[in-house]
C-alpha cells in the first residue's frame, strides 16, 4: 500500500514478496509435474491439500503464479502448469533439504521481483482462465 495524498490509499499492483503460500504452491506443483511436464490446476490443488492440508483462495494462486512465472520457475503452455528448466536447475541445489517447503521459500527469495516482470504473467493468467477453473475445483471438491 502507498499513501498518496491524505487520507487516500492505493493499493500496489503486484505483490512484490515471497510469502510460505508461494513456496507451497511451487512445492505442490513441483511433486504434481513430478518435475517434468505439465500438469492441470486441479492436480496441483489437490497435491497441496495432500501435503499439509493446504487450500489456496484465489488471490494466493494468482499472485503466486504471477511470481512464479515473472522469475521464470513456471510457464503455462496448453492448458498445462509446468515447471521450467531453470527451475529445475536452482532447485537441484536444494533437492535433498531436510524441510523442503523452507528451502523452497529461501530459494524463491534469492529472486528478485519486479513490476516490470508482472505484466505478462498476469495476461497469461487471465488467457488460461485461471478463476474459471479454480472456481470447477470448488465446486467438485468443495
């Protein structure tokens, strides 16, 4: 939030932190891809859920996912969440950590995000109907 004039708000535009909701959304995707391939939003949904019994609103997914994409750790080609290869990469340095949720986040905050970055993963966002089917899940899986 950045104050303007008195008494007026305006809220950010991206959310430009690493939060533990970041970390557990790339670790559900993570185990859902296997760590290669795409994989659908369900399964990452009930991956985390499976985990530690987490349950994402919309607004952790779409932030999360706009983080993810904007440092390049995941792309969404064909209707499918995937993981990318520099990803990949960085998270062999931390593949065999003791509290993988932990070396994930410390991980995601080695990286540095910026508005620039944030723009294109929130079209693509947007085109993969992201609400729309987190909103299928909802209704299937309550």
């Amino acid at each position: 939030m950045e104050i303007w004039k008195e008494g007026e708000v305006k809220m950010a535009k991206y959310n430009l932190n690493w939060q533990e909701t970041d970390a557990q959304l790339l670790e559900a995707l993570l185990l859902a891809t296997g760590g290669e391939g795409g994989t659908t939003l369900q399964d990452v949904l009930l991956m985390a859920d499976a985990i530690d019994g987490t349950v994402f609103t919309l607004q952790e997914l779409e932030q999360g996912f706009e983080k993810l994409m904007s440092v390049n750790f995941m792309s969404i080609r064909k209707n499918k969440l995937s993981l990318t290869q520099e990803f990949l990469e960085d998270y062999a340095s931390i593949a065999d950590a003791e509290n993988e949720q932990e070396a994930l986040l410390k991980l995601l905050q080695t990286k540095h995000l910026t508005p620039g970055n944030m723009d294109e993963p929130k079209i693509l966002i947007k085109k993969y109907k992201l609400q729309n089917q987190f909103q299928a899940h909802l209704e299937q899986f309550g």
